[in-house]
C-alpha cells in the first residue's frame, strides 16, 4: 500500500471502536508511520480494543518495518505459517513487526 490514502481506514477504527468492536483486524500495510493512524490505534487500544495487523507478504527481515504492525503498543502484528507450523516464505518476519504467528496458507 505504502501510504496511508484512505480516510477510510481511520473512520472504520473510530466506528469500531464507537460502536463495542471487541477486536479489529488490519489486513493492510504502509511503509511509514502515520501519526494520524498511530493517534485512532491508541485510542482503540485505550479503550480495551484488541488490535491486530498482518506483518505483510513481501517475505522480507529485519531491518523491515511496515505499519500498523510495528506499532507494537497498540498492536499485535501477525506473521503467516504454514500447515507444517513453519514461516511462511511470503511472510515478513522479525521481532519489530511480529507478536504471534498464525496459519496463513492452505486454509
């Protein structure tokens, strides 16, 4: 994606968080950090709202960071495995970006 172009994607943190969301799920990711998506993840995150971001498809390490994953206080980004329990190829990887990771292929 590499920037943030859509409103969009703010206004829905917002209403989620408006409206009782418990969790909300970031299949997206931008190459810089956006000070007006990191001040909406602090205020989902303030207000007892989990957050998780895919840590990204480009199969790249460290020194790689791609947001809203690596912004760690408020969210949890999540790396893709395989059926065999092992990284995906394709995922991104490195403790920066990544807090769990989860079946992401062959599902």
């Amino acid at each position: 994606m590499g920037q943030l172009r859509s409103p969009n994607i703010l206004r829905a943190i917002y209403y989620g968080v408006q409206n009782g969301a418990n969790v909300i799920n970031m299949s997206f990711d931008i190459t810089h950090p956006r000070r007006k998506l990191q001040k909406a993840l602090d205020h989902a995150n303030q207000s007892g709202v989990i957050c998780a971001a895919s840590a990204a498809n480009a199969g790249q390490g460290p020194p790689t960071l791609v947001y809203p994953a690596a912004l760690q206080s408020d969210v949890m980004g999540v790396a893709s495995t395989t059926d065999q329990d092992t990284r995906s190829s394709f995922s991104n990887f490195g403790i920066n970006i990544v807090w769990v990771a989860a079946p992401g292929e062959a599902i």
